[in-house]
C-alpha cells in the first residue's frame, strides 16, 4: 500500500460558464486577462475618489469601503440610498469609467448572454473594497432606473463567499465561492434576486503586495 491511495483527488477542472440561475452565471477567471490593466486604473481613480464607509439610512456604517467610477456613482447617507453624477465628498464628478473596465463589463455581458442590440453600455461602476470581517448583507440593486439591464459584479484578490438568494429576502441563498478573476452576472429573470457576501476570511493573495489584505469588487450597473 503507497501513501498515493491516501492523496486528496486532483480538484475538478472549473467550467467556463457556471449557471446559477436562468439569468444568472459565474464565468469563473473570467477577469484575469483584464487584470494587468484593472489594478492601475483602480489606484488611479481611488487617487481621485478615495474610498470611504457610507452610513446607511437607518445609521449603520457600512463595513465595505466604496467609491465610483463613471457618469453616475451610488451613495448613501441618513437621507437614503441614491446615484449622483458628484462625488459628495468632493463636489467633483466621480472619476471617468476606464477602458480596460468598460471593455470587461460588456464582454462580460455578453458572454453570459445580454449581448442585446447594443451591448452591455454601463454607466456607473460601484468599486467595493473587502477587508477581513466586512461582509454585505442580502440586498437587491434597485436603485437603478431601469432594471433591463444585467449586473455584472468582478473579484479580484482575496476569496469571498457570495450569497444568491431568491426574489425574496427569506429565501435561501445558494453559497458560491468567488476567487481572483471570477465574473458573476445576472439580469433577465434574476436581475432582483437577493444576494450578498459571507464576512471575509483572511487569506491574502498571491497580489498582495498589489492588494494588500483586501477583496476588491467591480460592480457595473446601468444606472440613469
């Protein structure tokens, strides 16, 4: 008897496309060959727009640090949750969408299948940073004016754990592991599905010294 009758099995090979709903799918590494130009646009439009904990409505600060890019940003403060072509910190308009973001986001998009007449033209991107211990509770992005169009939500650096629900907040959400590189989309059908992320563990990247300790998420929207 070899101590090869007792290795782990070799993990099995990750899909292309992972369906997650009939509008919904996680393209797994879909991001990586963005990457090298993902992660200087990010620290140059967080130079401009920093990152900052928002105050929910109710009063609650938030856990993960946000800021925006693109003609419109989302915000929120004791007065509610809305988009602004301002930064409220600065008065200035949020930082222009970059190339390497908006190329990802509508290939994203269409290989998950909303390619549509036009594309995937989003106009606000929402850039979350994860430290260990931030999490974002079950929500639905409603805020958008119309809700045609899909999300389309990029992981880079540490792994995360994103809940799915369903069109109600009771409903169970499916646990779907993220790492560096994954694309999750949803639209159609799904597009007002409950969803959002376990507090991080942390297991740094290998891009730490680019990332540090910290998840970073790109959400796209078709906001105005």
């Amino acid at each position: 008897m070899t101590l090869a009758l007792f290795d782990d099995p070799p993990p099995e090979p990750r899909k292309a496309r992972e369906a997650l709903g009939p509008g919904a799918c996680m393209l797994p590494g879909f991001a990586l060959p963005f990457v090298d130009e993902l992660l200087p646009a990010i620290e140059a439009l967080t130079a401009r727009a920093p990152f900052r904990h928002l105050v929910t409505p109710g009063g609650f600060t938030m856990s993960v640090a946000l800021t925006n890019c693109g003609a419109l940003g989302w915000t929120s403060d004791r007065h509610g949750y809305r988009y602004s072509a301002t930064d409220p910190a600065s008065g200035l308009p949020w930082p222009p969408m970059p190339d390497p973001f908006m190329r990802l986001a509508r290939e994203a998009a269409a290989a998950a299948g909303f390619s549509g007449v036009s594309g995937f033209a989003p106009d606000a991107c929402l850039v979350n940073r994860y430290a260990p211990g931030a999490r974002l509770s079950l929500h639905q992005d409603k805020d958008e004016r119309d809700h045609g169009a899909p999300i389309v939500s990029v992981s880079l650096g540490m792994p995360a754990t994103f809940l799915f629900g369903g069109l109600a907040r009771t409903d169970k959400p499916a646990r779907v592991p993220l790492v560096h590189g994954d694309v999750v989309v949803w639209g159609g059908p799904d597009r007002l599905r409950f969803h959002g992320v376990l507090p991080l563990k942390d297991q740094p990247h290998p891009l730490a010294s680019q990332l540090g300790a910290t998840r970073i998420n790109l959400t796209f929207r078709k906001a105005g």
